[in-house]
C-alpha cells in the first residue's frame, strides 16, 4: 500500500478515479495499483505526481507499505 499517497489523497479529497483519469487507466486498475495487487509503471507514478503533488518527492508519494496477513 501506498500509505503516504493515500493520506495526501485524502489531505487534498483527491479519488482513484482523478489518478485513473490522469493516467488513462480504469478505476479497478488504479484500485489495484494503490492496494499494491498490481505494480505502477514509474512513468505513470511521475504523471500523478506532477499532475496532483508536485510539492512531493515522488519517493515519499509512493513508499510501498507491505501489509502483513495478520493485520
């Protein structure tokens, strides 16, 4: 998971379906990226951050948080 994309997402009432949108994706597949099932591409990450966080690190945006399977 993308904790810190997601809290910023919040902070700025940003949904899935505007990065989905930025990047010509469905929301499902956005869903995905964000939940870790399916990886980003890196040119597709630097799109949202420059699009919707250009006050960000793109390394901050999406530091990946590993759940463990007994949260």
């Amino acid at each position: 998971m993308f904790k810190n994309l997601e809290a910023e997402m919040a902070r700025y009432d940003i949904a899935p379906k505007d990065l989905a949108e930025c990047i010509s994706v469905n929301e499902r597949t956005m869903r995905s990226y964000l939940s870790g099932t399916s990886r980003i591409a890196w040119e597709d990450a630097r799109k949202i951050k420059h699009r919707y966080f250009p006050q960000f690190e793109i390394e901050y945006l999406f530091y990946f948080v590993k759940e463990d399977a007994a949260s």
